[in-house]
C-alpha cells in the first residue's frame, strides 16, 4: 500500500483515541485483534463493499446498464415478435426496469 509501517500504528493508534477503546492487544510477540477490533474490522469490510457496491451501481447508471425505461405500444404490436423481444431485453438486463404503456390504436 506504499504506507511506512509507524505512519500505520500512528492512525491506529489515533483511532483508538478516538474511540476510547483498544483495537489490539500488543506484545512482544505482535499484535491480535480485541474483540472489539474483530468487530469494527468486519463493520468496517462490509462499509468498504457497500462502497465499493455503490460506486458499481452508479458506474452501471451512467452506462445506461441499470435504471428505467418507460415504453409505450399499441395492443396490435404486443404479441410476436414484441413479446420475444421484451423477454429477452429482461433476461439480457435485469437491473433496467420497464415501464410499458399500453395505448389505443389510432385506428
């Protein structure tokens, strides 16, 4: 993480400040989570891939791969071809949501 080792137990050590409570026990022999820090590192994992979900989420958006799409379409058009279409288009995109509205024929 190109990060010196002390600039590390620093942050930690200031975090632990912070919270009042320590992370790790240290010894001689180097250092193990308290219980406490066992559960603010798991607390912590699912944070990051909440992120890291969100950040692919608003990625898939902007390349038009999630999101919603309002379709109109005359009644003699939703069979056939129509229908095999809109079932592939769900099955191909499962994160866009559609919208179909269905309208008289200008017959």
């Amino acid at each position: 993480m190109n990060v010196q080792q002390p600039i590390v137990s620093r942050r930690i050590r200031e975090l632990e400040e912070e919270l009042g409570t320590a992370l790790f026990d240290r010894s001689t022999a180097g250092a193990k989570l308290t219980p406490v820090g066992e559960d603010f590192a798991a607390m912590a994992a699912r944070i990051l891939n909440d992120l890291q979900r969100l950040s692919n989420r608003r990625r898939a958006a902007v390349q038009g791969r999630r999101g919603n799409v309002s379709l109109g379409f005359y009644k003699s058009l939703s069979s056939g071809g129509f229908r095999t279409t809109l079932r592939r288009f769900r099955e191909n995109h499962p994160d866009i949501g559609l919208d179909l509205r269905e309208a008289l024929s200008p017959n």
